[in-house]
C-alpha cells in the first residue's frame, strides 16, 4: 500500500523527479493527500491535506536537498502534529498505516484545493502578523487550521459540520 500524494501543478514543476507515471498504486489508509507550496520569507514550505477529512499538515523550509528524504520529513510533522492536537498513536503504528509516500500527478481535486485556499489566505494573515518562518508557532498555527469548522456533506446545517481534527481522531484510532 502507498500514501498517494497528488501535488499541485506550482508544487510539481519543483518535485518532478518524485512524480511516478504508468500506473497508479490502490489507496492506503489515510486516502489520497494533496500538497500545495507557498513561500514564507522565500523559504519553501507545503501545505499537505487530506482528502478524507481535511486534516492538514505544514512542512517548512523545505529545500531541494530535502526531497530525497520527504518521506521521514511528512511522517515526523505528521506525527507532531498529531500528538499537539491531542491524537496519540504510537509512531509505528503511524509508520505502517503511511507505508511509503507515492506523489503522483495533479488530480484538480477541486474541494481539497478550496480547502487548502482558505487555509492559505490563513496563512497570509499569519506571515503579515508573525513576520519571519522563525517567529511563527508552526504547530499552533496547524492546529488553527485543523479547529476551524467543516462541511463534508452537501447538506448547510450545522449539525453536519465536523472538525478536522475529530475527523483525523475517528480515522486514527477507530
């Protein structure tokens, strides 16, 4: 089983040499996930989301020397930022459900890119209020991002919106 990645088409001219072509690997526990880039200070960092629940994951400073070793990068953030929202599960268990990281091409998967679109406009106001990478609380801002309320459903009531994080937390730990 692969964690399949979809990045953005800004995100996949900087990865090409990770995309796989031909055929494309089944879904592993978590579903697809997709990834988009914005710059903080001209560093490079991910916004990585999954489609499932909109769980989102920030990776920063990421530099091209880095993406030989994207997998332990996602896994380590992911897991840290599990932990900070309260969701524990123990790394290997995290490590087997994760498998290994397969980025494949775009899938314009328009919902998780409006998602992840309000979360960068998010991040807008942050950049101008915190100033450096360095200043931010990286994971406070994430679990911002993953305590903002939701709709998954068509339905507008509110009795259908969840958090993102409570959606992780039921995926996670069953």
């Amino acid at each position: 089983m692969h964690t399949q990645i979809h990045p953005s088409k800004k995100l996949e001219k900087t990865i090409q040499p990770l995309i796989q072509k031909g055929s494309v690997p089944s879904e592993n526990f978590f579903g697809k996930w997709n990834a988009t880039i914005f710059y903080v200070n001209r560093k490079k960092c991910w916004l990585v989301t999954n489609a499932k629940t909109q769980y989102n994951v920030l990776m920063t400073d990421i530099k091209a020397a880095d993406l030989k070793n994207i997998e332990p990068i996602f896994k380590n953030a992911f897991f840290s930022q599990l932990v900070y929202d309260g969701i524990i599960v123990p790394f290997e268990t995290l490590d087997q459900h994760i498998c290994t990281l397969c980025f494949l091409s775009t899938d314009n998967d328009r919902k998780t890119t409006g998602f992840q679109n309000y979360r960068l406009a998010d991040m807008e106001y942050w950049k101008a209020y915190y100033g450096s990478l360095e200043n931010m609380p990286i994971s406070d801002l994430n679990n911002r991002m993953n305590n903002i309320y939701i709709h998954l459903t068509k339905s507008r009531s509110w009795k259908d919106s969840a958090l993102p994080k409570d959606l992780m937390r039921e995926l996670v730990l069953g």
